[in-house]
C-alpha cells in the first residue's frame, strides 16, 4: 500500500477516535443552547438582578470553559457557528478542530512521512471541519434569502387579513420551512416573553447577515414610527428581492466559466505537487531542506493566496 495512503488513513482514523472521544465523554449541547437563549432573553428584558439569576442557567454546564474565556473575545466566530445552525457548541467545534489538528500531525509521526509534512497535514485535515462549516453557513444563508420574497408576501397577506404583525410572525414560523421559520419563530417567542417588536426584528437581523431582512426591518420600524400601509411596503420589498434574485442567477450563469477557471488554476499546484512527491521524492524534498527551496515554497504559498484573493474579487458581483 502506498505509503501516502496510509498517512491519509492513519490522521483519519486518529482524528475519529478524538472526535469520538469529545462527543462520549461530554455532555450534548442541546439544553445548555436553551439555557443560552433563555439567559439572554432575561439579560435584555431586565437589569444586573435578572443578569445574576440567568447566570446561573450558563453556569449549570462549564465543561468548556477554558475555551469559552477565549470565545468571549471572538464573538463572531460565535455568531458564525450559530448561523450555520450546526448542533454543536463553538467551544466544542474547537476542541474538535483542535482534534483534526493532532490527528493529522500524528499521522506524519506514526507514519513513514516526513516529519516536516506534520504541521502541513494537520492544517489539511482541520481544514476540512471549517470548510464544512462555512458550507453549512453559505447553504443555510442562500435558503432564506430565497425563502424572504415568500415570507414577506404571506405577511401582507396576514396584515390585509386583519391580523397582526406579531401574529404574522407566527403564522410565517408555522407555514414555511426551516431556517426562515427557524427565525420568525424565535422572534415570536422573544415577542410573547414581552420584549417588544423593533427589539425582537433588530435581533433577528444582526443575527442573519442578510441584507432584504435588514430592509424588511428597516421598514417595519420606520412604519411603527412614522405610519403608512405596512402590507404595501412588504409587497414593494418583496418584488425588489425577486427581481434582484433573477439578476443575480444571471450573473452567476455568466461567471461560471471564471469560477471553474478559478478552481482549476488553484488546484493545479498542490495537486501537482502531490504528484511529483509520488514521482520524485529527493527532488520535492529540496523544497523543505534547502533554504533557497524554502524561500521558493513560501513565495509560491503567498502568491497563491493572492491569485485566489484576486479571483475571488474578480468573478464576485454584488448586485
């Protein structure tokens, strides 16, 4: 068997048995999520008496929390875990990059590879959790910018019914699917524990980085403040997302070619490099050895950052 094969084997194996490891001997993180969202809640409705009595919710599980203290300064990466909706904590999803890491490392050590292919090996492999979770994040985004012209047009509908904002919020969560259900229906529940309407949208927009649910919450608050036909206002955003969403499959129908152009440029160097590893070992080998050869591999890693920096701007329109 080739001996890169069982290096990729090895991390693999080594890197299950970790992950497995975390998962068994820690708790699931379904209850403390509730405890979160309940302790936040209590946060914003009420002052530092109410803050002391939700601290006791968070503090009922701190088996992370030596990784928790460093979240505290990272907020985004806590947003973005809690965007991609993924059944796992962030301080859980570190230890389990942290995982990954190690698990591709040893392979290099408990293998023949060379030892110099370690800190390579381990980013490869923890690359792949990442990669995962912003792929769940891109998914979970693009659905509900898909699903807002719907939502807006069943709360026009609900509004020139007679009904409600609030109860429009309900009727949005029970009608639709997941995930623009999943946010309508914490903003209704957020509702019905008495924090009120603008508070509850403004949340759910800083929570989706999505650009129609900022205008839909712009509107819902200027039309609280200023009045006007609220189910009028709705309709107007909601065919301004779909003429916007026509155009942009357009763009993304003229820009396929650059992207597959993109993906094959990037992926010819280390795939080539792979390849002359498998067909001359000593010649890649100078790459880590000799210094010149270490001069060149650095320069050829930045510029291939840059290339796909540039690329990137480049098949990318904000419509």
């Amino acid at each position: 068997m080739s001996g890169y094969i069982i290096v990729a084997l090895v991390g693999i194996v080594v890197t299950c048995l970790v992950a497995f490891a975390i998962n068994v001997m820690v708790p699931g993180g379904d209850t403390t999520s509730t405890e979160d969202r309940l302790s936040a809640m209590a946060s914003r409705r009420s002052g530092s008496e109410e803050k002391e009595k939700s601290s006791l919710l968070t503090g009922m599980d701190d088996q992370y929390a030596p990784v928790t203290r460093i979240l505290e300064n990272l907020p985004a990466f806590t947003d973005y875990v809690e965007q991609a909706d993924i059944p796992m904590q962030p301080a859980k999803f570190i230890l389990l990059c942290g995982a990954t890491f190690v698990g591709g490392a040893m392979s290099c050590i408990l293998t023949p590879a060379p030892l110099l292919l370690a800190p390579f090996a381990g980013a490869f492999i923890t690359a792949l959790p990442i990669s995962w979770l912003a792929m769940k994040r891109k998914k979970r985004l693009a659905k509900f910018g898909r699903q807002m012209p719907e939502a807006l047009d069943l709360l026009s509908r609900s509004l020139r019914a007679g009904h409600s904002l609030n109860a429009g919020f309900g009727l949005v969560a029970s009608e639709l699917e997941a995930p623009l259900a999943t946010e309508f229906s914490r903003a209704f529940e957020e509702q019905n524990f008495g924090i009120p309407l603008d508070e509850a949208i403004e949340e759910m927009a800083n929570r989706i980085p999505n650009m129609d649910l900022r205008f839909f919450a712009t509107a819902i608050v200027l039309q609280r403040q200023t009045g006007g036909d609220l189910s009028e206002i709705l309709d107007k955003i909601s065919h301004l997302i779909r003429e916007r969403l026509i155009i942009l499959g357009q763009i993304q129908a003229l820009t396929g070619e650059g992207r597959m152009s993109g993906a094959v440029l990037l992926a010819l160097p280390p795939v080539l490099f792979l390849v002359m590893l498998k067909l001359n070992y000593d010649y890649v080998l100078m790459l880590f050895t000799d210094q010149v050869g270490r001069y060149m591999l650095t320069a050829a890693l930045v510029t291939q950052l840059i290339g796909a920096v540039v690329i990137k701007k480049i098949i990318t329109i904000k419509v």
